[in-house]
C-alpha cells in the first residue's frame, strides 16, 4: 500500500507540476496576444499590403514597358542615325566626284580652247618652226665656220711661232758666222797699225 501510495502522490505531483506549467504557457500565450493585433486587423494589413505590392508589381511593370519602348526608340534612332551617317558619307562622295568631273570637264574645256587657239595660227606656227629650223642650220653653218675660223687662227699662230723660230735661228747662224770675220777685221787693223808705226 505505502508504494501505490507514493506512486499517488508523485503523480499528484506531477500532475501539479504539469498544470503548473501549462498556466505559464497560458500566461504567456496571452502575453505575447495581447501585444498582436486581433486576427481581423491582421487580415486587413495582409490585404492592404498584398494590394500595395500588386499595386507596385503593376507600375513596375509599366515602367519595364515604358523603358522597354525607350529601348525601342532608341535603337531606331541610333539605326537612323547610322543610315543618316552612310547616307552623308555617300552623299559627300558623290559630291566630291561630282567636283572633280566638273573640274576635269572644265579643264578640257580649256584644253579644248587652247588647242583651238593653236590650230588658229598653226600657219603662224609653222612658219616659226620654219624659220627656226632655218636659224638652226645657220647656226650650225656658223659654228663649221667658227670652228674653221679657230682652226686657221691656231694655224696662224703655229706658222707665226715657226717663224719666229726660223728667224731667231737665222739670226743667231749670222751672228756666229760674222763674229769669226769681226775678229779678223780686227787682226787686220791691229797688223796694219803696226806697219804704220814701224
């Protein structure tokens, strides 16, 4: 009996420590309740909230599109842009090509015009290339003639220096064939003068 007995009053023990905790759950259930809001009020916040990001899911979604289509214009803007460029580019090379055939049509023109001019006094031209030709071979009739003119004069001043020579050597044989008579010129004289004196 002493056993069922003590077996009783732990599990009346237990039994109060069990309930004792479950007024502390309790207590504190209620605590941490009472600081909540009531469920119908938390209901509503949910509500609100989830329209609020539907609300903001919504103008995100707008603002996507919109700077979607930003994207569009611009690329079609920077296409046109690029077409615009080549267009510019092909544009100013046509330009370009089209200034110089009028600047080479305009240089035929005056090719054109000049050769025009020519062929107006070409009767004037031939007689100048006539007369040159003429000039020409006079000048190369006075060149012969200048170079048998220097021809002679080298000639000249040859047979003028044997001259020269032929006379300065005369001149000397004389001179040594005269300086034998002049000595005996002298012999004589000397001889004669002696004769006198005697």
């Amino acid at each position: 009996m002493s056993v069922y007995g003590d077996m009783e009053e732990l599990a009346a023990e237990k039994a109060t420590e069990t309930n004792r905790t479950i007024r502390t759950l309790q207590d504190r259930a209620e605590n941490i309740l009472a600081g909540l809001p009531n469920r119908e009020e938390l209901a509503a916040k949910i509500t609100a909230e989830e329209e609020s990001r539907k609300l903001y899911e919504a103008q995100a979604a707008e603002k996507t599109a919109a700077v979607d289509g930003l994207k569009v214009k611009r690329n079609t803007q920077l296409e046109a842009a690029s077409r615009a460029m080549k267009l510019n580019s092909k544009i100013s090379s046509l330009t370009a090509t089209r200034a110089s055939k009028e600047a080479t049509k305009t240089a035929q023109a005056g090719i054109v015009s000049a050769a025009d001019v020519i062929l107006s006094k070409e009767a004037e031209i031939a007689a100048g290339v006539a007369k040159l030709h003429e000039m020409l071979e006079q000048e190369k009739e006075l060149i012969k003639g200048k170079a048998t003119y220097d021809s002679l004069a080298e000639r000249k001043a040859q047979l003028e220096k044997a001259v020269t020579l032929a006379e300065s050597s005369a001149k000397e044989m004389r001179d040594k064939r005269a300086a034998p008579r002049a000595d005996e010129d002298r012999g004589r004289c000397s001889r004669h003068s002696q004769r006198r004196r005697s």
